[in-house]
C-alpha cells in the first residue's frame, strides 16, 4: 500500500452526515460498521472509510494517531 493514500485517508474529512467535518481516524467504530453493512459509497471516499473499517477493525488506529495533521 501507498504511504500517502493512508495519510490522505486518516486526514480526510468526513464531508457528510452525522460526523461531518470529522477526521476520518476519529469516527466511530458502530458508524463505520454501519457503511460497512450498508455499503461504503462509490470512489475515493468509499475506499478510505474501508480502509478506516478494517483499521478501527484490528484495532490499529492508535498506531495511525501520529499522522493525524
């Protein structure tokens, strides 16, 4: 995997609903379970909340709060 494409993930910013304006990082495991049983939206965004699911999944974020900007 990329380098960049997992700091760009953990840095975007939720652009919509009930988190929005958030780090992806720092959303809630139950909300990205939901997009998870709910499917995660098409495109970039799709991917990195995937990405942040299998992150929040194997309990690796606290290893990625460093990349946090």
């Amino acid at each position: 995997m990329d380098q960049q494409l997992l700091i760009d993930a953990v840095n975007q910013t939720m652009p919509f609903g009930k988190y929005a304006g958030r780090k992806l990082l720092t959303l809630p495991e139950p909300y990205l379970v939901w997009f998870h049983k709910q499917g995660f939206p098409q495109g970039k965004l799709g991917e990195q909340l995937a990405l942040m699911y299998e992150v929040k999944l194997n309990g690796l974020e606290g290893m990625l709060k460093p990349l946090l900007k």
